[in-house]
C-alpha cells in the first residue's frame, strides 16, 4: 500500500466532479437515462447512457481561436498566406513605436513574411509574394534567432498603460576585443508629473512565488522621480511593499521632457552589481516585466501598474515569420492540447478531434461548475429538483514514530 507522511491535518477538503444525469420522468425506481442534450453532443438516445456525462461543449461557454506566429529558420513564406497575414503576424512578434509596411516581389530576397528590429525599437516588416519553387529551395533562409542573440545586439520594446520602455542589449564576446561592451540601455518613458518605474524578471510583485508565500520578495526595478529632474534609483521591491534602496549601478545618459512625458535613458552593465540587481542575459529571447506609475512624483503607493514582456530582436537582421499553432479559449478559459505527438500518442496523427480547440466537441474543458451543460436556449428541466448525494470517506493513520518511519 501506499501512505502519505502528513503532519497533523484538521482539514479535509475534496471537490468531486458529478454531473447530474437523472431523468426524473422515469417511472422505474432504478436509474433509466434521458433528458435534453445540447446540439453538440452526438451520443445517441439508444447509447444506454446520457450524453451529459461526456461534457459536451454547448454555447453557454463561447469558444474563440486565433492563428499564433513564431520566428523561423524557413523562407518558403511559412504558412502565412498574405501581405494582411504578414503584418498582423508581426505585431504578435515583438511591440514597436512605430511599423513600417511593405509589399514586395523580389527573387533575391527571402521569401514571405520579414521583420526587421531596428536600434530605436522600430520594426520594418516586408511581405516577399515572390512564388518560384526554384525560389524557395534556393534563396537564403533567416538565421535562426538564438544564433543571433548571443554576442550581438538586440532590441525589446513595450508600451504600457503606465510607461514605455525600450530596452537595448549589447555583448561582445569577441576576446580581441581591447574594450568590453556588455552594456544595457534602458530607454523609460513616463508622465512628468508622477513617479514611475519599472520591475524586470516578472510579471507580479513577487519574484519566485512559493504556494501561498512569496519567500525571495519582489523584483528589482527601477524607479524614476520625475517632477522634470530625473532622479533615478534601484530598488529591490518587498512583495507589495516599497523595498530597499540598492546601490546604483546605472547611468544617466540623457533626460528630456515632451508633451507631458518625460524620457530617460540610462545605462549600466549586463551584469547585476549584485544578487538583488537583474542580470540582462542576451541569450534569453524574452522576460517578463512590471511597470507602474505614482499618484504623484513621490515614491509611495502606485495610482496604477500592469504586467508585460520584452521580446528581443537582433538589430537590422532580418528574421522570417512562420504561423505556429491555433491556440484559444473555452468560455474565458485558455484551451491546452493534450495529444502527444506519434508514437506517444495516435491521437493526433488521427485527428481527433479532442487535439484542436476548432474540433473540440466535448470533454473536461467543457465542464465547469454550476453551469448547466444545455444550450442557452434550452430550459434546464427539474431545475426544483437538485440531485442530492452523499459522500463517506474512511481514513486509515499511524502516529508517526521516529524510531520506526525513516525520512
């Protein structure tokens, strides 16, 4: 048997899944299935049991998809039909101040959809319709893009509701090299008249959530006091507290004021001074951050924050764009597939239709509690009649004794 070390529980705490299938118009005192089903269920009335127990997806719980995009090593326009495809793929890339369209049709140049991340943040993205399948095989493919972050310089940019932050990477591994260059530039925009800041590594005020308890504290981020002098400072943040005041590692390149708005820019090295200071690795694709803004340009509780992330990109390489997957959502829910690929599995090399949220009739994700399982324009019968059910559980223990349990 099989025993579970607890120390000195006083709570027992279970959530059954029942789905009530009793056809209350049965005249046999024994239990006989029936009942209303909704259009998505395709079980039928002589199956000998009710189709509710399969969950079937009805309308009360909408079900919306949308086509997902990644970086790729292909040319050969990967999946992506159009020019309109192309540039909406982009956007889902990596953020941008500003994107610049075009169309072109060029058998020298790769084919399909192209991003190009320039130093300012700014992104270029050019369809290539050109079609020649002796193109495709012989025009250069993109470089992969983790070949491209480690020792070069790339760019990430993010707008939020409370700031914009530009963030820029430098590394030289050249071991030639007279100076090193590992170095970021933090670009921060913000409102003049209010604090603002930014927490990088997470998306939440806490940095390595453990269950209930946030143990290592909050992020280190960087905070701008603004009031038109821009007093810059490091902090290491407490989970939902103002933190201590690290020793500054940054510089202060430049500091203007536009429209309300005023940007900073800074500087300091890859490497945190310290382990409460973020270490920026150009290795890492994209990072998790959190931003938030003052009440006024003193440091005290915030008037508003929210969560992002910064998606790299090499500067003024081009990097070709490949549709991924469709992902989705069930009533609110995000739809994860569960079909391991062949021999794992068969199920996705025959299509069932439980592998992909545009076939997805029914099942677990479809369950939810207290929502009846009937479309919205069905009357939920008996609904003066809840099923009444009664669970007994019996527990076998043994006081743990040192002597006789090991570890």
């Amino acid at each position: 048997g099989y025993a579970q070390l607890i120390d000195s529980p006083t709570v027992f705490n279970i959530q059954p899944m029942q789905i009530d299938t009793w056809n209350r118009e049965s005249s046999n005192a024994a239990y006989k299935p029936g009942g209303p089903l909704p259009r998505s269920s395709s079980i039928p009335s002589s199956a000998g049991y009710s189709g509710l127990i399969e969950c079937p997806c009805s309308d009360r719980l909408e079900k919306k998809w949308w086509k997902t995009y990644d970086l790729c090593e292909s040319s050969d326009g990967g999946g992506i039909s159009d020019a309109t495809e192309c540039f909406k793929a982009a956007r889902t890339i990596a953020q941008s101040p500003c994107y610049s369209d075009s169309i072109t049709n060029d058998r020298n140049m790769p084919i399909g959809c192209i991003i190009t991340q320039h130093d300012d943040g700014n992104i270029d993205v050019m369809w290539n319709s050109y079609d020649s399948d002796s193109a495709k095989v012989s025009k250069p493919i993109a470089t992969p893009r983790k070949a491209e972050m480690s020792g070069s310089h790339i760019v990430a940019y993010t707008s939020t509701a409370q700031v914009n932050v530009t963030v820029s990477l430098s590394s030289d591994t050249d071991v030639n090299s007279e100076q090193a260059s590992d170095v970021a530039i933090i670009t921060i925009v913000g409102p003049v008249d209010k604090w603002f800041a930014v927490g990088f590594g997470t998306d939440s005020m806490c940095l390595q959530p453990e269950a209930d308890e946030c143990p290592g504290g909050g992020p280190y981020a960087i905070v701008v006091n603004s009031n038109g002098q821009a007093g810059v400072e490091e902090r290491k943040l407490d989970f939902h507290g103002p933190g201590r005041v690290l020793q500054s590692s940054i510089n202060i390149e430049s500091s203007s004021v536009t429209n309300g708005n005023l940007t900073v820019v800074l500087s300091r090295s890859l490497q945190g001074e310290s382990s409460d200071h973020y270490s920026f690795d150009p290795a890492v694709s994209s990072f998790p951050i959190i931003a938030a803004k003052g009440c006024s340009t003193e440091f005290a509780r915030h008037c508003g924050h929210g969560p992002s992330s910064m998606t790299f990109l090499p500067v003024d390489a081009p990097q070709s764009i490949c549709f991924k997957e469709v992902a989705g959502t069930i009533g609110g829910n995000i739809f994860h597939k569960a079909c391991l690929p062949f021999p794992k599995s068969d199920l996705d090399v025959q299509h069932n239709p439980t592998c992909s949220i545009e076939t997805y009739r029914g099942g677990l994700q479809c369950c939810r509690d207290g929502v009846p399982l009937l479309d919205k324009d069905q009357e939920v019968p008996w609904a003066d009649e809840p099923l009444v059910y009664r669970l007994k559980f019996r527990f076998y223990f043994e006081e743990y004794n040192s002597n006789s349990h090991g570890d």
